[in-house]
C-alpha cells in the first residue's frame, strides 16, 4: 500500500466523528430552513425633537429613556387593541432599539405575514409617540413619527445560509466531543489499589559482617571431635592393615 493512501485511511480512522457529523449537521439546518414557518420583520421609525433649540443631548437622552419605554405594558395596551393581540403577544413581537448619538428610536415589529409585521411596528410607534407627548411640558421634547413601516419583501427567518452553516459547526462540535470520548475510553487504564491497601515494607538485606553463623538444627547431637593424640594411631593401624 503507498504511503498517501496510508496517511489517508489513518486520517479517516481518527476524525471519522468530525467527517460524518459536519455534513448531517448541515443536512439538519437545511431541514429547517425547508420546514420551518418564515418570519417578517418591518421598522417603523420616531424621532425626538427638543423644544428648546440647543437640546441636543438631551434629546438623546430622552430617545435612550423612551426607546426601554417601547415594550412596557403602558404602551403596548393600546397598541394591543389595535392590532388584535393580547399585550404578552406584542411583547414578544416587538422590541425597541436606540442610538447612542442620535435621537431617534427605532421599532421592529415582527410577524408570520409582511402586513402583520408592519401593523405591530406601527401601532406601538404610534402608541410611545401618544404616550411620551403626554408629558411633553415637564420633558421639554416631542416625540414625532420619522418613516412608517415599510412591507418587508422577504422573510427574515429562516435564513438557508445561516441554518446550513449552524448545522455544519453544530457537526463540528458534536464530531470533536465524540472524538474525545473515544479516546478517554480507548486510553490504558490505571491499575486500581484496594480500598486502605498498602504496600508492605521490605526488610533491609543485612550485611556480610553481620550475617549470623549457621546454627544445628533443633534436636541435633553435636558432633564430637577426635582427640588429637588417637589421629596417628589410628593412621597407623590403618596402614598395617593394609599390608
């Protein structure tokens, strides 16, 4: 087998995970995008117009204040009774954004339909401008409509790009953390030591000096010396014998 074909089938072995989990992710997302319901959204525009001229920042101030103002129940109320929704239900369809510079408030109305979305953003524009210009002598500003919700000509969710590209990094994530559970499990395991076991102590070898001298073995006679005046008899009646 040449050596790139063998590079290639070890790579496939180690990061099979990450290769079949990418595409089913992107295969998921573009799932979605086929079968989930689409949303519109359409922006309605106010702006904040001081009074006294030279009020600049605090126009922009009172626009950040009246911008937080856009989805509190004071003034979804009338809008809810304009557009057919229960105040809950235009709290989740609508929300307001602000500038830090300019003194305008921008209202994003969402919907199934374009004309749903343009009517949510509409009538709660039309609710805060009604309700700040209540109390516009003690502020010193006015809120006036700016630009009226345009109809929106496409959905803004769902998006096949983005689902399509969700999906493949939901793949990615997916395919690395199986990649590491595989080779947690796959690692060599550590020998476990019973519960309170100890290993025991080995004794010193003791030394050559101190090696005691072999002892008899219990219950054995010790044995007896020749006297050293019989050895030469003894050789010598051994020899006579042997003549």
């Amino acid at each position: 087998m040449s050596e790139p074909r063998r590079s290639v089938r070890s790579l496939a072995r180690r990061w099979w995970p990450v290769v079949l989990a990418v595409p089913l992710g992107a295969a998921a997302g573009a799932g979605y995008a086929v079968v989930a319901h689409p949303s519109y959204a359409a922006n309605s525009y106010v702006i904040v117009v001081p009074q006294t001229q030279g009020e600049s920042v605090t126009a922009v101030n009172f626009a950040q204040a009246y911008g937080r103002l856009a989805g509190q129940p004071q003034v979804l109320a009338a809008a809810a009774a304009e557009t057919g929704h229960s105040r809950a239900e235009l709290e989740a369809l609508v929300h307001g954004t602000t500038s830090p510079d300019a003194p305008m408030i921008e209202i994003t109305g969402t919907g199934a339909r374009p004309l749903e979305a343009v009517q949510a953003a509409d009538a709660v524009a039309r609710s805060l401008v009604a309700f700040a210009n209540t109390s516009s002598k003690e502020t010193g500003v006015r809120l006036v409509p700016l630009a009226p919700a345009a109809e929106p000509d496409k959905p803004t969710t769902p998006s096949a790009q983005l689902d399509v590209a969700v999906g493949a990094a939901a793949g990615v994530l997916i395919g690395a953390l199986v990649m590491m559970t595989r080779r947690r499990d796959t690692g060599p395991a550590p020998a476990a030591a019973g519960p309170g076991a100890e290993p025991a102590p080995t004794a010193p070898r003791p030394r050559a000096e101190e090696t005691p001298a072999e002892q008899p073995a219990a219950g054995a006679a010790p044995a007896e010396k020749a006297p050293a005046g019989k050895a030469p008899a003894q050789e010598k009646s051994a020899a006579g014998s042997s003549r």
